[in-house]
C-alpha cells in the first residue's frame, strides 16, 4: 500500500472523509486485497481503543486540534494534522501488539504444578472395626466430607488405642497434608514409606506430594523415582515427573 492510502484510512477512521468518500473507500477495499486486510485490521485496533476508552480521549484530541487546522470545505489533511495521526497510528499499532502479547502469554504459559492438581484421594473407610467403632465411623465421616481438623483428631484418639493401624496412620498424614502441614505429615508417614505393608507406596506417593506442597521439586522427583512399576500411584508418579 502507498502512503497515501495509509493517510486515507487515518483520515477514514478519524471522521475526516465525506460520506462519498467513506463510501468509495469501502467499496475499493472489495477488490484491493491489501487495503481490505489494512481497514480489518484499523476496525479491530479501533473496536480495542473504545473498549480501553482511549478512543474517546483521542478523538476529543483530534477535534480541538481540528478547529484549528482545518477548513471546512478543503480535502487536503494539513502537514500538523498528519503528523497527529500518524501518532494516532502508532498508538493503534503499539495497543495492537499489547494484546497480541497478552494472548500469547495466556496461550503459551506452562500450566502451574500444584499440590492439588495430584491430591485425589480414595474415600476413608477401615476394613476391620473393633473396640473403637465409634472413632473408626467419626473419622469417615468426617475425612469423606472433607473436614479434615475433625478427621485428624479421631485419627490421633484411634491411634492411641491402635498404633499399629496402618490406615489410619496413612489418612492422618493425608490431613496434616490438607491442613497444610507437609512437614509433620513427613513424620507421619515416614514408617509407612520405610516398611513393608501394602500401604508403603502410598506413604511414599503423599510424601512427595508434601514436597510438591512445599516447591521443593527436586525432592519431590527423588521421592517418586522410588515408585516402581506396579505400585499404587506408580502412573500418577509418570505424570507429575514429566511435569517437574
């Protein structure tokens, strides 16, 4: 395109142009390639500028300069009047590129690994119940609905009573976890992920997640590089580690 189109379609969009010239300038752009994609483009960069109430500002700029540079039957654009909107151009242009940034950013940005992301867990519910019926039904209900802190407290009092339950050992370390104590919940977990029960995988799955919790991504992938294949989360351990 010449110059003298670009200052055509400054002049169009700045109200500058007769109703017949606006016209003809519309229906030129039906087979001019070049100045159809340029007058697309100016609609868009335009419909942007009122969105941000830039336009407004702009074209009150342009009228206070206007009563002063323009004649009212004259078709020629004054040397100062072009220089303004050239720089009106290149407003457009740099507003143009701030959103094409932005939404390259919000397309292309890594997605956020996140403790949550990963913490899906089974339902709580003891297979063998006993003389702490009570306690083993409080904390099912209560880690089931989510209420961690209620959880937690008859975990400890069950515990009290049978140390040795792995499970219930296994779901207070999960609520230490909720309750954003990943640290403590090491300590919980910590003989489960050393011996040899069916529940040492898990231990060690949630221990990593902690160090996820915590951002300490490196301890978080040697701590599920000891998952084998096989193991219970050993597909979800594959899935974090590409992520880390």
């Amino acid at each position: 395109m010449k110059d003298e189109d670009f200052d055509l379609l400054d002049a169009h969009f700045n109200g500058l142009l007769t109703p017949e010239e606006s016209q003809a300038l519309l229906l030129r752009s039906q087979t001019d390639k070049e100045l159809a994609v340029e007058l697309a483009l100016r609609e868009k960069m335009e419909r942007f500028l009122r969105s941000q109430k830039e336009k407004l500002a702009l074209s009150d700029n342009l009228d206070t300069i206007g009563n002063d540079y323009f004649q009212e039957e004259t078709e020629k654009i004054e040397p100062a009047m072009k220089a303004e909107i050239n720089w009106h151009r290149r407003i457009m242009a740099a507003a143009a590129m701030v959103v094409l940034l932005v939404a390259a950013w919000f397309v292309m940005r890594p997605e956020p690994i996140s403790y949550q992301q990963f913490a899906q867990h089974e339902p709580l519910h003891f297979s063998v119940r006993g003389e702490a019926d009570v306690l083993v039904t409080e904390a099912e209900k209560a880690f089931n609905a989510g209420d961690y802190g209620r959880a937690l407290l008859a975990l400890d009092k069950l515990l009290a009573i049978k140390p040795d339950n792995g499970t219930a050992r296994l779901y207070k370390g999960i609520c230490q976890l909720e309750l954003h104590q990943p640290e403590v919940a090491r300590t919980t977990l910590q003989p489960l992920a050393e011996g040899r029960s069916a529940l040492r995988a898990d231990a060690m799955w949630y221990i990593a997640l902690g160090f996820l919790q915590e951002n300490n991504l490196q301890q978080c992938k040697t701590t599920l590089q000891q998952l084998k294949s096989g193991d219970a989360h050993f597909e979800e351990a594959l899935q974090l580690l590409k992520k880390l």
